[in-house]
C-alpha cells in the first residue's frame, strides 16, 4: 500500500505510471490466485501488461481443461 500513497503523492504522474502501476498489480494479483479463470479476466490482463509495450507483441497463454 505505500506504492499507493508514493503515486497518489506524485505531482506529475503520467498516463505510462498509471498503466505500469496497473500492470503491477495484475501481476501480483496473478502470482497469488487463478485469476484467469474467465475469457474477460484474461483480455483485462493481457490489455494492461501489453499497454505499455511500444510494437506489437505476439502473446500466447496455453491453459488446461482446468484453467
């Protein structure tokens, strides 16, 4: 939570600070459950790690009959 009050606090905070701290979030989120568990989890991912990137990138998840 102090990375929270550290942006909040920032004077000039960016549209690309917003998206990392978006992305960093999605990805702890990631680490610690089965967040992608439904097709519109997995476009709301994929739209914030990839909404930084400057080319287009080529993504791949491979799931199992579970998920």
């Amino acid at each position: 939570m102090n990375k929270v009050k550290e942006y909040l606090a920032a004077p000039n905070l960016s549209e690309l600070d917003v998206l990392e701290w978006a992305q960093s979030i999605l990805e702890a989120r990631f680490k610690r459950s089965n967040y992608l568990t439904n097709p519109s989890l997995v476009r709301g991912y994929l739209k914030a790690r990839l909404a930084t990137e400057e080319r287009e990138v080529f993504a791949l998840i491979l799931l199992d009959s579970q998920r």
